[in-house]
C-alpha cells in the first residue's frame, strides 16, 4: 500500500505547531532534569553501545532530536546531524543536554521528507517519534536504510501499547475511523496520534530492508510498552 503523504504532511505541520518557544523551553528543562533518570540512561547506554561498535569516528543521524536529549550519549563521534520538524524545538538543541555542540548540525524536516545522499551515516537513532508522531512503516525504513552505509545501524523506539485516558470524544473517533476516507480519515488519524504497532509487524516491515532487527520491549512506570528496535546490514534500495 501506498504511504498516505497527506497524511504525513498534517502530521509534520501537528508536530511543528505543538511546540511554542515557551513549551520547547519547558521540554529541555525536563530533559535536564530527566538526564539523571533510568529510562533516559537506559536508552543512552545503548546508543552509546551502538556507537562503540564502530572502529573510525562516525556519522550519526538523530531523527526527532527535539531538544538534543541524546546528543551526548553519542560515543566516537566525528559528526551529527539532528533532524526535527519543530523550529522551536531546535532553538532549544543549540545548547542541548551536556552541551554537545561540536560537529553538530541541525535541520528541520521530518521522517518522511528528510533526505540526504545515499550511505552518508553510519549510525540512526530515533527515539520516541515512532508511534507517537508517526507510524512505522515502509516509506521511512526505506529512506533510512538508503542514507546508511554497509555496516550501518538504525535505532529506533517504537509504542506498542500506550494507556492514553479513554474519553468520550476518542471512544468515538476510533469508533469511527475505520469507516472514514480521505480528508476526514487523516484529519482523525491526526488528532488521534495513536500508531502503536507489534513486534511483528516491526520484524515484518523492517526485513524488507535489514538483514536483522533485534528487538527488546522495555515497559515504563506508566504502563507504556516501547519497543527498542535495532536494525543491521541496511539493504540496497532504488
């Protein structure tokens, strides 16, 4: 099935208007306080694993970096590029968490639009977008796997299962997406924002273009399940 770029269109321009400079300001601050938490080093062990891997200093691309949480998690450096469709959100990245700034550029795209030329990276992370702001599907895998190199790697995090309040107003909306087309089915998808996926459908999709996803599921005090996705041996793509 063909991706839904309307679709992904609203959502890019739902992710650029959440973050006023005042709630962008509030968002680093609470990644500041955050740095110290489990979940945060959680995540930062592994990219910092993953970084490890390589024997040269390498390039990384953070897709929905927001504010630079894991900029420093980044081991073996040589450059960055931190991807994000709010303006707002990467004023904030400029002095991110640990003040990594070195070698860092910063863009404002999103997944589904960001492109650069093919086997540019070594190493992609993209922590907390999936599911969350988008859905994992075809069309990023297949722009990722293409902008990696041979040995590349992709990290990503996606929601299996999040406890969102179930209120009225989306007890009716997910009542009625399934009969919806078109304009007004996006517009529901967009307020909804809910794209959790399975372990099979990751291993599904991501096979067409890895040679091998290892996959962990990591539940949060919240109740929230995350799958820590980590994809090997990126394939050619046209």
């Amino acid at each position: 099935m063909s991706p839904d770029l309307k679709l992904y269109s609203l959502l890019r321009k739902d992710a650029e208007s959440t973050y006023s400079p005042d709630s962008a300001a509030m968002y680093r601050h609470a990644d500041e306080v955050g740095k110290e938490t489990d979940p945060h080093a959680g995540k930062c062990d592994i990219i910092k694993g993953l970084s490890r891997r390589f024997t040269g200093p390498i390039a990384v691309l953070d897709l929905g970096c927001g504010t630079g949480r894991y900029f420093h998690c980044i081991e073996n450096l040589k450059h960055l590029v931190g991807v994000d469709p709010s303006h707002n959100m990467l004023v904030q990245a400029r002095k991110p968490v640990m003040g990594v700034t070195r070698n860092v550029r910063l863009v404002r795209s999103s997944l589904q639009e960001v492109a650069f030329a093919r086997q540019s990276f070594d190493l992609a992370i993209c922590v907390g977008v999936v599911g969350v702001w988008c859905p994992l599907d075809e069309l990023m895998l297949r722009r990722v796997a293409g902008m990696l190199r041979p040995t590349g790697v992709l990290s990503l995090t996606a929601v299996a299962h999040d406890p969102v309040p179930m209120t009225l107003k989306r007890r009716v909306a997910l009542a009625l997406r399934p009969m919806l087309l078109g304009a007004p089915r996006r517009y529901v998808e967009m307020r909804l924002r809910q794209f959790n996926t399975s372990e099979e459908r990751v291993r599904a999709v991501g096979r067409k273009y890895f040679a091998d996803a290892q996959i962990t599921k990591w539940q949060s005090p919240t109740a929230r399940v995350d799958l820590h996705c980590v994809f090997t041996g990126p394939k050619a793509v046209s």
